[in-house]
C-alpha cells in the first residue's frame, strides 16, 4: 500500500509570526520547519506501511524557493520520497488553491491513502485536506484518532464533539490525523544520513497542469482591509501561595456568587 | 445582504448551539434567513429553527450512515446551481460543518473563508473578522469573489437570542433532493460512542475548572473532576493531557476542542498557550493556578495563585467541604 502525507512547511513557531504589509500574507521567509501537526501523518502513514507489507509513504509538500529543510527529518524517520510543489505563483494561495495544487500532486503519485493534519499550526483554516478529497471525487474521514487497515477497508475512530464514531471507508481515501493519534519515532543517525539522497522531485504549477489564474493570490478572491492586535485581556491579582491562597480563590468565588 | 443560508446541524432534533448563534447573527444583516439541515429527526428542529429567525428549511433528510459532507454538500450545490442561492453561507467551525463548507467550497468553486468571529455590514458589503495568530490578532476583510461567499464560524462569537415576537416565524420546509455523489460518499458511520459525563455540559457551565500536564498524572485529574463537581461545574482540560490520553477528546478546550464562556474558568497546571486561550479567555473570570510565576496564563488571570496544584486544589476542595 502506498501512503502519500501531505506535509506543510512553516516558520519555525518559535519566533513570533509576522505577515507581509503589503498583502497581509504570512511570511514565509528565513527557515522552516515540518508543522509539528503533520509529523503525526507521517508517523501513522509508516506505521500503515509497515503493517500492510510493502509500499512506501511519499510526502507532498508545497512550499516557496524549493524548500526543502522541512522535509528532511520525515525522509529521516522513514519516508521514501517527497514532491516539492514551489512556484511563484503560488505566493498568496488560499485552502483551496491549495487543494488544487496538492490533488494535482496525488494525481501524479496515485497513492491508495493520503494522510493530513487536522489543520496547520500557522494558518489553522482546516478544510485543505477535505478540499483534495472533493478534488478527487474520493471519500474523506476527518479528525481520526485511531486507523487501522483491513482487507483495503479503513477502520478509523473518528473525533466528535460528544465523543467519537466508528466509521469504515474503502480505499482510496483522505484520511485528516489529531495529535496524539501515534507517538512519531526520532530520526536515528543511519535515516539522517540516508535521507541526504532520498529523492525530491520539484515541479511547478505549469508541470502539474494547473492553471496559474486557479491558484496563488488570483484564485484567492478575499481583500484584507486591516490586521490589529486583539485588545488583550489584562493580567490580575497574583498570589503566592504559602499554604493560605485557597482562601483567596474562595472570597473570589464568594464575591462572583459561585459560592 | 438579501439572503442568508445557515447550515443548521442537528442532533436529534436539537440544533447545535453555533446554530442558534449564527442564526441571531445572521438576522443582523439578512432580510431572508433559510437553513440547510439533514438527518432523520430533521422535521423535529424546525420549530426551534423558526424562534430564531430562520423563514425556510431546506430538508436533506435521513442520510443514513453517510457522514455528511459530501451528500449535505452536493443537495446545497446542486440547489444553489439551480439559481436558489443565497449571497452567505454561515457554517459553524464543527467537525461535520467544516467538511460540508470544504466539499462545498469545491463544487462551487468558491473559496472557504474560516476562523470568522464577526460580521459588519455597515457599510453595504460584508466584512468579516478573523482571528489569526492563535487569537493575538484580528484580521478584517471582505470577500471579493461573488455570490455566495462560505464563512466558517467559530463557536461562540455571537450570543443566541430568539426572535422577539409573539408569534415566531413557522418556517416553510422544502425537502431536497442529493445529486449522485459517487465514490466520495463510500465512508459509512457503523457505530457511535458518547462519553458519559455527568454535570453541565462543558460549553454550556457556568463554571469550568481545566486541568493540564501540570497536574503530574492522570490519577490527580480526580481532583479536577471533585471540584467541578462542587462548584456545580463541568471539568475540562488542556489538549496535552488528552493527546496524553489521561482524558477523552470531549473535555479538550482550545482551538481544536470547545470554546467555552463561563462565569468562571479555573486553570490548573495549565501554562496557557494560544492554542488553549483562544478557547477559554472570553470567560468573564480566569483564575489560574501554576507553580510557574512567568507562564503565560498568568497574563489574563483575574487571580493567579503561584503554587502546586497538588497541594491547592486539595485544600480548596477541603474549605468548600467544610462550608457546605
Ligand atoms: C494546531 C494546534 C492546535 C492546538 N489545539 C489546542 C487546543 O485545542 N487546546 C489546547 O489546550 N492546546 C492545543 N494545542 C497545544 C498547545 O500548543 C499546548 O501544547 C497545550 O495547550 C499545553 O498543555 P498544558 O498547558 O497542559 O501543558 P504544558 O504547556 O506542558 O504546561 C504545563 C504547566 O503546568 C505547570 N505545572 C507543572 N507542575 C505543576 C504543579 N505541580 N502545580 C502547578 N502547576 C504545575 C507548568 O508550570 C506549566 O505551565 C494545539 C497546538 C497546535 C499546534
């Protein structure tokens, strides 16, 4: 079975993220990183893989000026090979430009399941995975928190908001990973090494078929007027407990009616 | 804005609360207010979806074990290509909402505009607040690609509020029919599990008390569970200790789990990433215990205790015992 994971590389969440003046875009500029959300994918996607007996997990990532730093740790840990998708004509693409590019990407590798994070840690909108599977006329099951594979039938317990649904699905499939749905595995220093010639085939906008005016900030079609700090909440009273700070929650409490 | 569409998901008959809020917001902007919902206790909601001002409902019906998005996807396209449409799709940011808005976004080929916590129709158009950022910023834009545009909703960002009429509005209902949907619809729900919870539900108390790494094992959530209990309040927690596994997904607050806007949101052992904030800090009181001075939390705490959860909490349990 043949796995491909689709893999967003963002700005390290360390330092504080900026957006563009110019057109409110997030700035995509300086190093990047694998989204922490998607390592999930890659680990579930191995795991499959390997409990299946053969086939390979691909990542497909887009991303600007070829990057490919964020790809390098899932190719240690176990992955096989990676479409870059890096135009410049992507700059500004919204979820759905983006589906557009990564359908056009899994129309190329042909994989029996693609596995996404729920949402990205940087632009959080969460409708890109689902979007491809619409892309594809494939079924989708969001929110899985546990996959296993059959006889080609997933079987994934499936998040909801009062618990979870058992959900079957044939293959092929979009199947959207929680964290916490695996542990993903450390790269050891044999994978670092043998990631460093792993292939990554880059190609363009033009190359996957699309239409440059479907993707990027044309396909975009939402104007931002403005971007402004929320007014934030102020901090309050801190006590430092010395065996006594229960009182104090409880005159708060009593003061607010709760007791 | 003429006409407005609400996706009105439904459990059993009762909407979800993000239903009843985006139909009171829609009522803001909207002349005609008409809502989408599926299922086999559709016909029940109708009543409620009246009060709160929706004029028609289009019925999908009994889906059967399909999960929802690409049939309540494909009846809604199929309608809006018939030259029904509406100007705006509100669509609450819940798991089926948002595969329903995203299978839509591409039949109709019309982008998805998601994390939208307000509306301003001011002036003419319609420009929509977003929150970027895990929640430090709000973005405003107006969506420039034609009828209609899909917003995504997060919970919470309006108050539900009925209709203030004697008679509410006995909304029209006019069942519609699923196009074929082919491959895309072949995932098939063959069980359904509801963690059992006792108490307020946690979007909806006036009291929530959360709990997160900080509290150094799972048995000590026992201790978040007992105050909740005595404060007449529902136990949430921090999606470290559900990833963890200490806890189902149902009590995760954040970006990914419940908004909640209580009287009352206690922290414990919670450091108050923006990913859990955005979910908790609309609540009108935050008191946070940390043993860390410098965690974040502390930052929109009305009461910040700098102490161990292990040892306050017990104590507090203890007082209000004791004063019962
Ligand atoms: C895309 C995305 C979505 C996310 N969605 C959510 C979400 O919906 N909800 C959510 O909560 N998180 C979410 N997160 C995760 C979030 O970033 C944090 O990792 C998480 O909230 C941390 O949980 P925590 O505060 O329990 O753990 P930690 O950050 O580890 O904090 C534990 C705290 O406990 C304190 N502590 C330790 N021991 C004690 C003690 N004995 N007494 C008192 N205090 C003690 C520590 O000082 C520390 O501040 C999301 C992340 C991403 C990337």
């Amino acid at each position: 079975m043949n796995v491909a994971v689709c893999v967003k590389q963002i700005p390290d969440t360390a330092d504080p993220p900026a957006l563009d003046p110019r057109d409110h875009t997030l700035v995509r500029e300086g190093k990047l990183i694998m989204d922490d959300s998607d390592s999930y994918g890659v680990e579930m996607g191995l795991q499959l893989v390997e409990a299946g007996g053969g086939g390979e997990v691909s990542l497909v990532s887009m991303a600007p000026n070829g990057e490919t730093t964020g790809l390098r740790n899932a190719l240690a840990i176990g992955a096989a090979r990676a479409i870059l998708v890096s135009d410049p004509v992507l700059s500004g693409s919204d979820a759905l430009g983006t589906a557009k590019v990564l359908a056009a990407a899994m129309r190329r590798l042909e994989p029996d399941l693609v596995l996404a994070g729920t949402e990205s840690t940087d632009g959080y909108t969460g409708t890109t995975p689902v979007q491809v599977a619409e892309l594809l006329g494939w079924p989708s099951v969001s929110f899985a928190k546990h996959i296993e594979i059959s006889d080609g039938l997933l079987r994934v317990q499936r998040q909801t908001e009062a618990g979870y649904d058992e959900v079957t699905c044939p293959l092929p499939a979009v199947v959207t990973v929680t964290a916490g749905v695996v542990e993903p595995r450390y790269p050891s220093f044999k994978g670092i090494m043998a990631a460093k010639s792993k292939p990554v085939e880059e190609v363009t906008v033009a190359e996957l078929g699309l239409d440059p005016s479907e993707v990027g900030s044309a396909g975009a079609r939402q104007q931002v007027i403005s971007v402004e700090a929320v007014e934030a909440r102020k901090a309050g009273e801190i006590v430092v407990d010395q065996g006594d700070a229960h009182e104090r929650v409880i005159s708060f409490l009593q003061q607010l009616k709760i007791l | 804005m003429d006409k407005i569409w609400v996706l009105a998901e439904q459990h059993d008959g009762v909407p979800v609360g993000v239903v009843l809020e985006l139909l009171t917001a829609a009522r803001g902007f909207g002349n005609v207010i008409e809502v989408v919902t599926w299922g086999p206790s559709s016909v029940s909601a109708v009543t409620a979806l009246g009060q709160y001002g929706a004029a028609k409902v289009y019925d999908v019906g009994d889906i059967g074990e399909s999960l929802p998005g690409p049939k309540v996807a494909a009846a809604m396209a199929a309608r809006i290509s018939g030259g029904d449409g509406p100007d705006a799709i509100l669509i609450g940011a819940t798991h089926d909402g948002r595969d329903i808005a995203a299978r839509l976004s591409v039949r109709l080929d019309l982008p998805v505009l998601t994390n939208v916590v307000g509306f301003d129709a001011s002036e003419g158009g319609l420009t929509t607040e977003h929150t970027i950022f895990g929640g430090s910023m709000v973005l405003r834009a107006v969506f420039t690609g034609g009828a209609p545009g899909i917003f995504v909703i997060r919970t919470k960002s309006f108050a539900a509020e009925p209709v203030e009429a004697a008679e509410p509005p006995s909304p029209e209902v006019v069942a519609i029919d699923v196009p074929e949907t082919g491959a895309s619809d072949a995932a098939r729900v063959v069980a359904r599990h509801e963690e059992e919870r006792s108490g307020p539900k946690l979007d909806e108390a006036a009291v929530v008390v959360s709990g997160g790494r900080g509290l150094g094992s799972p048995d000590n959530y026992a201790l978040i569970t007992e105050l909740a209990q005595l404060l007449n309040g529902a136990p949430g927690a921090s999606r470290a200790i559900v990833d963890a596994g200490w806890v189902p997904y149902a009590f995760q607050v954040g970006q990914t789990g419940k908004t909640v806007k209580p009287m009352v949101y206690i922290a414990c052992g919670i450091s108050g990433a923006t990913q859990h904030m955005v979910g908790m800090k609309a609540a009108k009181n935050i008191i946070a215990i940390n043993k860390d001075q410098e965690a974040p939390i502390f930052a929109i705490a009305d009461l910040g205790v700098v102490g161990d959860v292990t040892k306050v909490i017990p104590r507090l349990i203890e007082a209000i015992k004791v004063r019962r």
